[in-house]
C-alpha cells in the first residue's frame, strides 16, 4: 500500500497509540463511578449520534425522566428520586458515553491523519484495523449490557458486565502492545525461553482477576462480608454454593467475592515469586525485565492492599474508583513485562 510506512516503527503512531490508552484508562475509571453511583441505566435508549446532546431545557430533562421512571430501578429502588438528583445520575452515564465518543474520535481522526502523513508502518496497520473494530464491538457490548437492566432487573447482569469490562481491558492491553511495537520497533528472533510463556500466563491471571472484580461490581458484592482476611467471621462463606455452577460463578455473593479473594492471593504469591526468580543471576534477564518483574510485583501487592482497604471501608465511590484505576494499571505493567521479555 503506497501509503504506508516502510520503517517498522513510527514515534508518531506509539505516542497517538499511548494517548489513546489513556482515554481508555479514563472511560473504564469513569464506567466504574457510573456503576458505583448507580448511575448505568438513567439513560433508557441509544442513540450513538443523537444521544451525544444531553437535555437542553426542562422539557428535554422531563422527557428523559419520564422515560427513566418506566423501568424497574426507578420503581424499586428510586420512588422518591428528584429531578435533581436524575440529573446527577444521567451526568455520569452521559459523561461515559461522551468518553466513550471520545475514544473513537482520538482513534480514528489522528489514525487518518498519519496516514495521510504516511506515518504507520505496513506491519501495523491491519492491527490497527483490528483495534478499531473492537472499539466498535465494545460499544454494541455497552447498549447490550445497559439493556439488562431495563426490563427485568434494578441493574445490569454481572456477566454482560465482566464481558464489557474485559473487553475495555483486552483493548487497553493491545493499544499497548501495538504502541510498544511502534516505538522500539519490531522483535525479532524473539526469546523461546520459560519467560516469555510464563509472563504470557502472569498477564492472563491479571486479565482473570479483572473479570472476577467485574463480577464482584455486579452483584454487589462489596457492599457484603466487609472483614478480613475472615468474610463474616468464618474461612468459607456459608452461602458459597447457590444451587447451580453459573450461580455460584456469577450471580452470588458470597462466592464472587470468594473467588475474587483467591485470585488476589494467588496473583500475590505468584508475582512475587517472579520477582524472586527475576533477580537470581542465573534468571538470564536483562536489567529492564527484572525491573518490570520487581515492579509488577509491587503493583500487585499494593492493589491487593487497596483492595482490602476498599472492601472494609464498605466500598466508598472514590475507592471504588481508586480500585478499578490500579487494576488497569496492574494490567499495564504485567503487559510491560510480558511484552519486555520477548525482547531479552
């Protein structure tokens, strides 16, 4: 393709492809307030271009109100809401849904521009193709998991939740990918030693455990058993089992947050167990790849403590947010290492 860069990296490309991480790191922060405060389902329908001009006069605010007070949230839980207060809470949807407009015009307006510029190398242009059609899928995902809530229940499935949210974070973990590639360039004779798969493994028990907190988000559960390291003074929940496997895997409490706790432990012992290997001479890493071991290690730990500290505080917004911040970024740096080794 005569547009396209022969080179294999293009600063230009990575630091457009870092800027866009960011705005993903954002929206998923921002998605966490808007669940956190109740907020997802104050918006009952979509309307990619339309929807992006909020209530512009009293009528406008009626109209979206009235359409509010047809579904179950409104009639089980919120019979006394305001119109005030349904401003506050369709703030927060509006404003995920802005950023969510936002991403696909920071992706796809700099992407022409460089390559009008001829600025993307061929070997990445097809990736970025790919990133941009799941941007696209992730936004179908968005209105299919609002529409969950709509009819039957008071919020959205936990499922339809995790799997919108894995998908923001399987996006974030390839724009990074790719921006890592255009700026050093492309790897090759790529190490086939035993980091290079157990990095790999590493970054998906971190992209696991993020599903599992979607799940907590879901259902709920950090609003219940808020001691530690006991939930409810005891070592098992006593309601663990709900009757049926998917139950138990993704619509109870006690055993969400249960599973949540073992991914937490797990990854702890792991990432420090890499750090421990990492520093051992006989490790063959460089310098960079010990140090992106030791900080993964210590990112882990921290958001481990974070989230103990959330959970018995009875998962305040702000933490809650906090929270969901470190899980991204605890993503990023176990990206950092999986993507570092290969190049030892």
């Amino acid at each position: 393709m005569p547009f396209l860069l022969s080179q294999q990296r293009s600063r230009s490309v990575a630091v457009w492809l870092f800027v866009l991480a960011a705005f993903i790191l954002a929206m998923v922060v921002v998605g966490g307030a808007t669940r956190l405060t109740g907020s997802g389902l104050s918006i009952t329908e979509w309307r990619p271009v339309t929807g992006a001009i909020p209530p512009l006069d009293e009528a406008g605010w009626q109209s979206e109100f009235a359409k509010y007070k047809t579904i179950p949230q409104y009639h089980l839980l919120n019979r006394d809401m305001t119109l005030p207060e349904f401003k506050v809470i369709y703030g927060w949807e509006w404003g995920h849904r802005l950023l969510g407009r936002l991403v696909g015009l920071v992706f796809l307006a700099p992407f022409l521009t460089l390559l009008v510029l001829r600025k993307v190398p061929r070997r990445l242009f097809w990736r970025c193709g790919l990133l941009f059609g799941l941007g696209g899928l992730q936004g179908l995902v968005g209105w299919w998991m609002v529409s969950s809530g709509l009819s039957e229940r008071v919020s959205v499935a936990p499922e339809r939740l995790a799997i919108h949210l894995g998908l923001a974070l399987a996006l974030f973990v390839l724009v990074i990918w790719t921006a890592l590639e255009a700026w050093y360039g492309e790897v090759r004779n790529a190490s086939a030693g035993p980091w290079r798969p157990w990095t790999l493994v590493l970054l998906g028990g971190v992209f696991l455990q993020c599903l599992l907190g979607a799940l907590v988000a879901g259902t709920h559960a950090g609003f219940i058993f808020n001691d530690w390291p006991l939930m409810n003074g005891e070592m098992w929940p006593k309601d663990y089992w709900a009757g049926s496997f998917w139950m138990t895997l993704a619509h109870n409490q006690a055993s969400v947050q249960f599973h949540h706790r073992l991914g937490a432990y797990g990854l702890s012992v792991a990432a420090v167990a890499v750090a421990i290997l990492a520093a051992r001479p006989s490790s063959m890493l460089a310098s960079q790849s010990r140090l992106a071991a030791y900080g993964l290690a210590a990112v882990i730990l921290l958001q481990a403590v974070l989230g103990v500290i959330t959970l018995m505080a009875v998962t305040p917004v702000w933490l809650g947010m906090l929270h969901q911040s470190g899980a991204v970024l605890l993503l990023l740096a176990a990206t950092y290492l999986a993507w570092r080794v290969r190049r030892t």
